[in-house]
C-alpha cells in the first residue's frame, strides 16, 4: 500500500510509524552524507593523508556520528511526549484535553524547526570534536596558525551543517505538510500561539544563499587558499589539487542546489498547484471545493481564506435559493392574470426590484351573487427584502379573510388594522 494512502486511511495508526521510522531515516541519511561529504574533503581534498591517519578519522567520526544519532534521539523522543501522547489517544478514540490537544498541535508545527536545530546542535558538537581531533598532535607551527586550521576545520564543518539542517528541515516540513490536516480538521494553523512561522521570503533567501551565494563563496575562499599554495609547492601540483577540488565542489554544490530547490520548491508549487485545482471547481460550480492547510505562512493563510471564501458563497448560494423561493411564493399571492368582469378589463401588474418586496395589489370578490362587489387593494410595505414580503404576505391573507364577510370598506380596513 501506498504510504501516504495508508496515512489517509488511518492517520491515526501510520502518523507515530512514520514520525519514528521513515523521519529518522531521513535525517539519519542526510547526516550521514553531510559527514561523508566532509570527511573525504578534509581527508582526500584539502590534504591527502597517511592512510593510517585516515583510517583513524573514519573510526573517530563513525563513533562520534552513532553516538550523536543516538543524543537526537533521546532529545527527539523527550520533546515529542506530549505529542504521541495525543496520537496515542486519538488512535484508541478517546477524549483528549484541550491543553493536551493545544501542545500537540503546537509541537507538530514547530517539528520541522526542532529538527533542524537538533541537527545543528550535534554539528556543532561534531565540528568542536572533528577540529580538535583532526589539528591534533605536536605543535609543530606556531599557535597562530594552529588556531587557524582549527577555525578553518571547524567553519567548514559548520557551513556543512548548515546545509544538511536546510535539508532536514524541508524534508521534515514536507513530510509534516502532509499530516497538518489530520491535526487542524478545520483549519486554525496561522492562529496557533507558539508556533515556528518561516516566512515565504525568508524562505527563498534561505535557498538562494545556501544553493547559490554559499557554494561561489566556498570555490573562491578555497581556491584562493590552494593559488597561495603555489609560493612554497610545485605549481602542477597545486593545479592538480585545485582541479579536484573545483570537481569536489562543482559536484557537492549542484546535488545540494538540486535537493534543496526541489524541497522548498514543493512546499510552495504544490499548495498553489491544490488551490488552482480547487478554484477551477468552484468556478465551474462545485463550491464545495477547499483546499487542504498545510502550512502556517502566506500559504496556509491564503488556503485558510479560500476555504472561508467558499463557505461564505455557500451561504450566499443558499441565501439565493431561499430568496428566489420567497420570490415564487410572494408572485403566487399576486392575481395570476388581469381581471374581466362585466364589461370591465381590470389589469395590474407588479415588478420588483429585489427577489421580495412588500410591493401588493389584489382583486377581491366579495357578496352574493346578486350583490356581488369587486374590491381593489393596493398596498406598499416600507423597505424591501424577506420582512417586508412577510408583512405583505399576512396584510393580504388578514384582508382576504376579513372581506369574506359583510362590512363597508372602512370597516374592513378598520378591522384589519386591529382598531
């Protein structure tokens, strides 16, 4: 089956599996590239070294990386309580507090963002303990320039890091996008108090630095730093190695530019992609048509507001078949044609300008038919609309039923004004 199809069919059972499972390989997968990636530059790039040093690396960075693994997940699972305590009791179908349900929502909202800062807090770690270990040994230079290889180790482990929580965080928003319904069934995810809001443009900038700025100001500062080489290395060398290294980087830079543009991309193509769909529904009649709300910025505000765009045509829609309605009965009440009686052609007519009006003429018949009298009654309710058609409606029937009996006119009228 399908995952997102199985999510659909029963959220309440696939959320938790997914969340625990699929997320952590995700972000597991994305580390560990992020770490390969940063290895083989320092390793085989920046300097090639001993194959003894490199195979101490390896097994100094796979323990620090399973035991980082390990540190996000205690912290992940520690923050995530109250949240699979809310799915937990969804999925039994029991009753869930309001503040409960309030944290949970809260929570799933900030996932993307706690993700991230999760994964930049182990980098952190990994480029303090990856500088210190990699700069290690005898001081064989002066202490200006052991600071500055460990700055420059740990910087670049840094920007790495940076990279890999933008990926996090998109892949884990994507994923949550798809699951904000199931905790926001009406909607509300703009108004939760709490709640991470990464704005669409912050969002581009985000992008377009780490996919574009970032990489040209890593190939320029490294290069630079490899041309200087040149002073005290042979020169085919130094080329040599700023060959690969300009391959390394050209390499690095377009899958990183490749996943971090589809990411944010979908996040932005796809919601306006649902309310195009939707709003050609509704242009051709369908008003049920909404738009599922699956983020918290100008996106999700904009699906909010077409959903309350079409319910308030809805209402509209039925407001106009209740007026139309009113309209058929009011025009009932109306002579159904003019009146002939006796050498007289008595004709009337009545036009609104609204569906109802309190607008009214009538012929009435009343006597024996050997004193027959013919009435004419014309009426003007004040103001327009379904009161003054309710008004117009109970004079008739009261003037009707009073002139079904004896009486002059001003007697009549008299009566049907309740004197």
């Amino acid at each position: 089956m399908n995952s997102w199809k199985a999510i659909e069919k029963n959220p309440w059972h696939y959320i938790p599996i997914f969340m625990q499972r699929r997320l952590t390989i995700l972000q597991v997968l994305a580390n560990l590239a992020g770490a390969t990636i940063v290895i083989s530059y320092f390793n085989f790039i920046d300097e090639v070294r001993p194959v003894q040093e490199i195979k101490n690396t390896l097994v100094v960075g796979a323990i620090m990386f399973v035991g980082l693994v390990i540190l996000a997940r205690v912290l992940h699972r520690n923050w995530q309580k109250e949240l699979i305590d809310y799915i937990r009791l969804k999925a039994n179908g029991r009753e869930v507090a309001p503040e409960l349900k309030n944290k949970a929502q809260r929570k799933i909202l900030n996932m993307p963002f706690r993700s991230s800062m999760i994964t930049l807090l182990n980098w952190v770690l990994a480029a303090f303990i990856m500088s210190t270990y990699i700069n290690w040994g005898p001081v064989e230079d002066t202490l200006a320039n052991r600071f500055f290889e460990v700055a420059r180790t740990f910087v670049g482990i840094i920007l790495s890091g940076v990279v890999v929580c933008a990926i996090v965080f998109l892949t884990t928003e994507t994923f949550c996008r798809r699951i904000y319904p199931f905790f926001f069934p009406r909607g509300g995810l703009v108004k939760t108090p709490g709640a991470y809001r990464l704005k669409l443009h912050l969002r581009l900038i985000i992008t377009f630095v780490l996919a574009s700025i970032l990489p040209m100001i890593l190939m320029a500062v490294l290069s630079y730093n490899k041309a200087r080489l040149m002073l005290v290395m042979n020169p085919e060398d130094v080329i040599q190695s700023l060959f690969y290294l300009t391959v390394f980087l050209l390499a690095v830079a377009l899958a990183t530019t490749i996943i971090l543009t589809r990411l944010s991309s979908h996040g932005i193509l796809n919601p306006v992609t649902q309310m195009v769909k939707a709003m050609i529904k509704v242009e051709k009649g369908d008003l049920s048509a909404s738009v599922p709300v699956s983020s918290n910025d100008e996106l999700g505000v904009l699906a909010e507001n077409f959903n309350r765009m079409t319910e308030g045509l809805k209402e509209r829609y039925r407001m106009r078949q209740s007026l139309d309605l009113a309209m058929q009965v009011q025009q009932n009440l109306l002579p159904k044609g003019n009146l002939k009686y006796k050498g007289f052609d008595i004709a009337g007519r009545s036009i609104y300008c609204d569906e109802t009006g309190g607008d009214y003429y009538d012929f009435i018949i009343s006597g024996s038919a050997e004193n027959e009298r013919i009435g004419i009654a014309i009426g003007d309710v004040s103001g327009h609309g379904i009161p003054s058609a309710l008004l117009m409606a109970t004079g008739r029937s009261s003037l009707r039923q009073r002139s079904s009996f004896a009486g002059s006119a001003a007697s009549i009228i008299n009566d049907v004004n309740g004197g």
